[in-house]
C-alpha cells in the first residue's frame, strides 16, 4: 500500500535516513570489526549481536527509502474550518459524556494513545470534511458511535513528532 505523507513527514523520513546513513553506520560498522577481531566467531556474542544490528539500520534505511518512492504526497495546507490533516478536533462522545482533542495525522504517525487520529482509521475517516457541530456516525466492528465534533482548530507544529517505527 503506498503511504500518504506530508512534505513535513517526507522531511523527517529523509533526516531520518540521513542520521542513519552518516552516523548510525559507521558506528555499527566499526563495532562489527572490532567484535570481529575479538576473535573466534563461533562463541563471539558481541560479533552476532553488532552484526544484528548492523542489519536492522541498513533493513530500516531501506524500508524509509522504498516508502519515500511509493509515497502519494498530500498537501496539509488548508484554511477553512473543516477537519483535514494537521488540524485538532475536540470532540464530544455522548455515550461517555466526555470531550477529547484529537490530531489528525496520516497514517504513519497515527497514534491513537497519545491523541494522533490517522486519516486512514475509521475514526478519522469518519471526521474527514465535517465542521464544528456536526454529529457524526463512526461505524466501528458491527456498530458504530455517534460523537459530535466541538471544534476544529490548526494545530501548532511539533517538530519533535516522530514517524512511528515499524
């Protein structure tokens, strides 16, 4: 399936695979030499486990890299009063009687413990267009809810959001 991403998470994916790459690397590439001239590899803990994660930087660069070519870029800039990406919906659940605030995000920065709603999830599909006021039926399993939304407001950006590791 290919991604839907912001020009600000094709930012972070890129300085990401740049940390990785100019950094990452050749630490992990030294410290499997130096496990490796420890000497006899077969009993060597250290060799196998530098090697390992050797193998998990170079498997995680080009994970981010094939989704980087395959990404369909979004655009977050919008204006209006309606919930898009990157705009805070405080939202009414009558069920519970409570009123939460959610981000919406795409999806490889949705989560959802920590208020990050992705546009790809029955909630945020669900939330996708509607304004201040409007109720609205989020079907979930066999059901469904009915919440109402409060406000939609633009969130303010949080460069420290990180791309949820796969």
């Amino acid at each position: 399936m290919r991604e839907k991403l912001t020009r600000s998470d094709v930012a972070k994916i890129e300085a990401e695979i740049e940390h990785r790459k100019l950094v990452l690397r050749p630490q992990l590439i030294e410290a499997v030499k130096e496990a490796r001239a420890q000497g006899d590899l077969s009993e060597n803990f250290e060799y196998y486990a530098a090697k390992r994660e050797k193998n998990q930087n170079e498997s995680r660069i080009g994970y981010l890299d094939r989704m980087l070519k395959t990404a369909i870029i979004i655009d977050d800039a919008n204006d209006d009063d309606r919930v898009a990406i990157n705009k805070v919906v405080e939202v009414y659940f009558p069920e519970d009687d409570e009123t939460e605030s959610f981000r919406i995000v795409t999806s490889i920065r949705g989560d959802s413990l920590n208020g990050y709603i992705s546009i790809e999830s029955p909630f945020g599909k669900a939330l996708l267009g509607r304004r201040a006021g409007d109720r609205v039926f989020v079907e979930a399993g066999a059901g469904g809810y009915e919440v109402e939304i409060r406000s939609v407001s633009a969130a303010q950006d949080d460069s420290s959001d990180a791309i949820r590791r796969f």
